[in-house]
C-alpha cells in the first residue's frame, strides 16, 4: 500500500515541478525604465524583480540568455546577451547598474532592442526565441513613435511582455507594446513587482513555445508527456482507492468474522452456562 502511495506523490511532485519549470532555451532582454519619475528606490525595486527572475531559469550558451537595457531619456546598454553565462555574475552586473534619470523615451528603448541586442555580434542566436520584457512606470514622451517601435520590434518575431507599475501607466499604450493584450501586466506599486515573478515566468514561457523560432521544443512531444503524466497520475489514484476500498472490505469481512464468532462463543457459553446450572429434579420431585 505504502508503495503504491509513495508512486504517486513522486509521480504528482514530478507534476508540480514542470507546472513552474520552463523548459525553453531564449534571449531575453529586460528593458528598466530609469526615467524621473521612478526615483532611485524603486529603480533599485526593480534591479532586485530582475535578479529575481533571472535566477528562475537556466543560464548558458546553449541554454537562457540575458541582455540588460536601461532608459530615460537615452538608452544604455548594460550587458549584451553573451556576456554573463551564469547567474552569479549575472547577479554582480545586476548589482552595478546605476540609476541615470530622465524622461520617458520608450521609443528609443525598443529601436535600440530592434537593431542592436539580437545581433549575433551581441550574443543573439537566429533558432532561439526572442523576449522581451519592459517594466515601466509612466506613458512615453511620444507614444506615436512608441507605437511604430513595437510594430517593428514584432515583426522580428520577438515575442514583448510589458509590465505596467503604478497608476501612471496608460493600459492601452502598454497592450501596444505587448506582441498581445494578455501579455501585458500591471501592479500597483514597485513593491508589487515580487508578486508577479511566477506570473511573468509564465508568460515568458508561454510566448517562446508559439514561436516558431524556438529551438529545441516539440510541443507535441511536449504534450504527449504531460497526457501520459495525467494518465499515470489518474490511474494511479483509481488504483490507491481500489486498495483502500478493498482493505476496508477485508477489514469489515475480518471484523464481522470476528464478531459472529465472539457472537457464537458466547451463545454457546450461554447455553452451557444455563444447562450447567439449571437444577436437576430427583424422580420423586417430578412425580410429586
């Protein structure tokens, strides 16, 4: 029994975990909005929400890369996709970045992703897919000009996740952005931005396995495997029940056995016990 139940809670862990693994092989790159209104706390906020979530993947040549930019009022490059191949010193670049403020040219932001960072030059891989993620807090300075820099940036097939904070964001500039409506994010607050790790994780993941410039993906094997994992996980369960219902039957047979026979031991002992000690009347007493 105890086998059985240890089969399935491996078989349901299993479940669990690729529920939150994303298994996609990406350049990534994380647009940080610096300009005046975020303020140097909460560009730090977001430096932390990208540490975060870079150490959610995995990070090499073959495997997750990241590209950092930056922009006000100019745009900054921070690290192009090849320069860190693992988390720490991915980590210890995040830790340099300086807050530089200005205004919100967002279009200059998204030109500069277009033409420079998926550049071979630069770290970019023509099978992989292509993210990109911006966080910003406010509208743009030109959203006309932010509008037609996204419009080219999906023709790239880049796959862009934009992610609104505070009230000050405009909703439908930001679904421009994004390659599609349900791509895009809002929080309230810089504080919220750890609440969302998962969300965005998954979104990533979501946005590389549509595109078609994934390497190494087959959603139909992809699909096969988790079909097979509910077909385990179902009928593993339909047997740990079966067993379950069986040992209660056994048990409710044993302990029925059981009470007919403490039922007819004490009948018998009744009797006897009423034959022993009922009195014996002599043949005077019976003919008298």
């Amino acid at each position: 029994m105890w086998m059985f139940t240890f089969l399935i809670s491996t078989v349901l862990l299993h479940f669990a975990e690729q529920s939150t693994y994303c298994p996609i092989k990406a350049d990534i790159v994380l647009l940080i909005d610096s300009s005046g209104s975020v303020g140097k706390s909460n560009f730090q906020k977001q430096i932390d929400f990208v540490k975060d979530f870079v150490n959610r993947f995995s990070i090499g040549s073959t495997k997750n890369q990241f590209s950092v930019v930056t922009f006000a009022t100019a745009v900054n490059n921070e690290f192009w996709l090849n320069k860190y191949m693992n988390k720490q010193g991915l980590v210890n670049a995040l830790k340099n970045i300086t807050y530089i403020e200005g205004y919100t040219n967002t279009h200059l932001a998204l030109d500069f992703v277009r033409q420079n960072s998926f550049l071979s030059a630069n770290g970019g891989r023509p099978n992989f897919g292509k993210i990109v993620i911006i966080l910003t807090d406010g509208k743009s300075n030109n959203q006309s000009a932010t509008k037609k820099a996204a419009g080219d940036l999906h023709l790239l097939r880049a796959q862009v996740i934009s992610v609104g904070i505070g009230s000050g964001t405009d909703i439908l500039e930001l679904e421009k952005i994004a390659s599609d409506k349900q791509y895009v994010v809002h929080v309230e607050n810089f504080d919220a931005l750890k609440t969302i790790e998962t969300k965005i994780q998954y979104v990533a993941c979501q946005q590389t396995s549509v595109s078609d410039t994934l390497q190494g993906t087959d959603l139909h094997s992809s699909c096969k495997i988790d079909f097979w994992i509910w077909i385990l996980v179902g009928f593993g369960s339909c047997l740990i029940l079966g067993l379950m219902f069986k040992l209660c039957w056994f048990t409710n047979l044993n302990f029925s056995t059981e009470e007919r026979n403490k039922r007819k031991v004490s009948s018998t002992w009744n009797k006897e016990k009423m034959t022993t000690n009922r009195p014996t009347k002599t043949r005077k007493e019976l003919d008298f």
